[in-house]
C-alpha cells in the first residue's frame, strides 16, 4: 500500500512570547500545553522558552495537518505530543482524540521537522495515511 498524504500544517512562534508566558504563568501554562514528558524535556534545558516555543509550533502544525480530517477541531494540547527518537529526531505521539482519528481514518502518521533560531521556533508537520 502505498502512503498517501491527507494533510500539511507549519507554524511559527516568537520565542519571547513563549519567554513572556513562562514569566507570566509559570507551571499553570506548562501543565495546560505540554505533556508530563515535554515538561520534563524543557525544564532541562538551558533555555526552556526556546524548547517551548518549538512543541508549541509543532502542536500548531499537527492540529492544522489534523484538520483535513472530520472531528479533528476538538484536539487538544495533551492530545498531541512531541517525542525525541533516535539521534534526537522529533516524533508525534498521539493520545486521546488525536488517537482514535489516527485509528479511525488510517493508519495515519504525523511525520515532523522542528527548527528554531535565537528569534524563533518553526515546525512542518505532515500527516500521512498507510
């Protein structure tokens, strides 16, 4: 069978807006946008904000891949993860509703790029079926 593609999203996000928000709200904004792992992830990083700022766009790009799908608005933040696979490659697990329309329409993939600069943090997030 050969891989289909079902959807695309990209986003970007300034890294002194995800700063601002850390500074502002801390552990409540963390709890709200990132999974138990990615928490543990950034905080152990020299420039948290920086790692923030990549899953939030990475979490962006996949909803928008998500959206050629029907149901797909009701994702959430925890639904969607951002894992680190061999030599440090991003991955997307899904969990929740992210889950089921991965099953339901699929077997379905989120293949993702992350990038950032001092400035900013993008993402490329690919949906594939097969």
């Amino acid at each position: 069978m050969a891989a289909e593609l079902v959807g695309i999203g990209i986003d970007l996000v300034d890294i002194a807006r995800a700063e601002e928000m850390l500074a502002r709200f801390g552990t409540r904004a963390l709890n709200r946008l990132l999974t138990a792992e990615e928490r543990a992830y950034v905080s152990s990083m020299g420039r948290p904000a920086t790692h923030v700022a990549a899953r939030i766009a990475a979490k962006e790009a996949a909803f928008k891949a998500l959206q050629a799908l029907p149901d797909a608005d009701s994702v959430s933040w925890q639904h969607l993860e951002v894992t680190r696979g061999h030599g440090g490659r991003p991955g997307m697990r899904l969990h929740g509703l992210a889950a089921l329309l991965a099953v339901r329409h699929g077997p379905l993939t989120i293949h993702l790029s992350l990038t950032h600069s001092e400035l900013s943090a993008a993402a490329v997030a690919v949906l594939m079926k097969g």
